[in-house]
C-alpha cells in the first residue's frame, strides 16, 4: 500500500492574517510544482488567520490543504471561546490536528476529550491528525512505547475502523518539541512502527496498512530526508520550521523518493 506523505505545517499561536497570507505566498513561491506533486501540505494557521488563507490558497489555487490546530467536539452551544468543527468545515478545512501534546499538557485534554474531538471532525467530513507521544521523563523511565500505546488506544477509542484507516497519528516525542533535539531516525520508525502494530490490533491490518502516522519534533530542512526515507513514517509534522518558507520547503522536499 502507498501512503501520500503528508506535511504540516503547525504554525501554533503565531502570525495575524496579514502575515499568514505573507507567509503563505512566500512559501507559494519557494516550491515547485513537482515539489507537491506526490505529497500534499497541509497549513494549520490559527483560527483567525484561516478564512484569509482559504480564499489566497482557493483563488489561485495553491497546493496546499487547508489545516486548523484544534476544534471543540460539540456542534454548537454555551462553550464560549470555542470554535466548531461544522464551522471549519464551511472553511473548506481538511485536516484538524488533535490531542496536540501543548493541549494535553496546558490546556488538560485528555484521550477521553482527544478521542471526543477526533470523532467530531471525521463527522464533519474532514481529517483528524491525532498526536501521541511520551514526555522526557516517561522515556527515561523506559516508559515511552507503553504510554503511546496507551495514547494511540485511548485516542482512537470508539472510532470505526474504516475511518481509522483515512485518519492520521502524528508520533510526536514531547521532548522533541521545539527543543532543537530530533528523535533519532531509527527511534522514530520504531516508534512509528509500533503505532501501526496498535492500529492493526484494535482496529485490523487494513486499517494499520492505510493509516498515515507522522514524525512531529524539531523537523527542519536537513533532517526530513532521514525521517520521511524509514518505511512507517509517512509525514511530519512540522512546528518551528514551518514559519520559515525555505525551510519548510525544504521539509517538503524531503519526503521526495530519492
Ligand atoms: P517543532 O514543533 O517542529 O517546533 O518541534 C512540532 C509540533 O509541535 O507539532
């Protein structure tokens, strides 16, 4: 089976409208077209930022999918300062990252809540990126396979294996996060490796097979090459460089087959 590789670009709490619609032109320029020929991009502004870079990205068009970086799992009501996945869908949003490990970590979401949020965006027709992963100390403590595992369980629970074989893991180590400090590339398929290995038991090998799992910590231009080339990485997830268009350029010609 060949999975599309899939990079994207989290921009988190940075860049207004003005700037996101900078930014995405630059990066517009940066590519060529055999660049996205064979992998989609996908960028996660923030939410104020998505309309601009919908109607730049569906006029031109631009190669790109259109991502949000969090949604809540009801369809409407009394959460204030929330924003519904009906309504990112009406933005033509694609892919809704979930569980991102800054949302477990400050803002309390657990699998319970990841696993709520992924089921409402594949309701709304669009793609959750669900992100597991271990912290520093859970890896020390030689912890790190049981608790993705357990992250991967958790957060796919009750989502019907037909889905889960459309969907997306991103494997991103907590350590790894903004930190400069890459996984290794053969932890990172391992890691990978054991993702797909708890698709194929909770949900069957055809799901295992089609699942898309990213690699998400400190990617840049000189380390995609390594991440993309391992068998059961078929993306990244892409923080600090993808504010950066020729390095987040770079990224994406990474996952080009040598
Ligand atoms: P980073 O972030 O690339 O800046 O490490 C990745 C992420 O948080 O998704």
């Amino acid at each position: 089976m060949s999975r599309i590789p899939l990079i994207s670009g989290n921009w988190k709490m940075n860049l207004n409208h003005f700037e996101a619609i900078q930014l995405t032109q630059k990066l517009y320029w940066t590519l060529k077209p055999e660049d996205t020929q064979n992998t989609e991009v996908s960028l996660h502004p923030p939410f104020t930022d998505i309309r601009s870079v919908q109607t730049l990205i569906e006029s031109d068009p631009m190669p790109f999918k259109l991502g949000a970086q969090n949604c809540h799992f009801e369809d409407k009501g009394a959460f204030t300062g929330e924003i519904a996945p009906s309504f990112l869908a009406k933005l033509n949003v694609t892919y809704v990252i979930v569980g991102h490990s800054e949302r477990r970590a400050l803002f309390g979401e657990t699998d319970g809540i990841v696993a709520k949020k992924a089921a409402a965006v594949l309701a709304n027709e669009m793609t959750p990126i669900i992100c597991v992963g271990e912290t520093l100390e859970e890896r020390e403590a030689g912890r790190a396979e049981d608790v993705t595992a357990a992250q991967v369980k958790g957060s796919l629970a009750g989502i019907a294996a037909e889905s889960v074989g459309n969907l997306v893991v991103a494997y991103e180590p907590v350590w790894a996060i903004g930190t400069g400090k890459t996984c290794d590339a053969d932890i990172a398929q391992g890691m990978c490796k054991l993702i797909r290995g708890v698709v194929a038991e909770e949900f069957g090998a055809e799901a295992a097979d089609s699942v898309r799992i990213q690699y998400g910590g400190s990617v840049k231009g000189s380390n995609a090459a390594e991440l993309l080339g391992q068998p059961d990485i078929d993306g990244a997830l892409v923080g600090g460089a993808s504010l950066d268009p020729e390095e987040f350029a770079a990224v994406i010609r990474g996952a080009l087959a040598p």
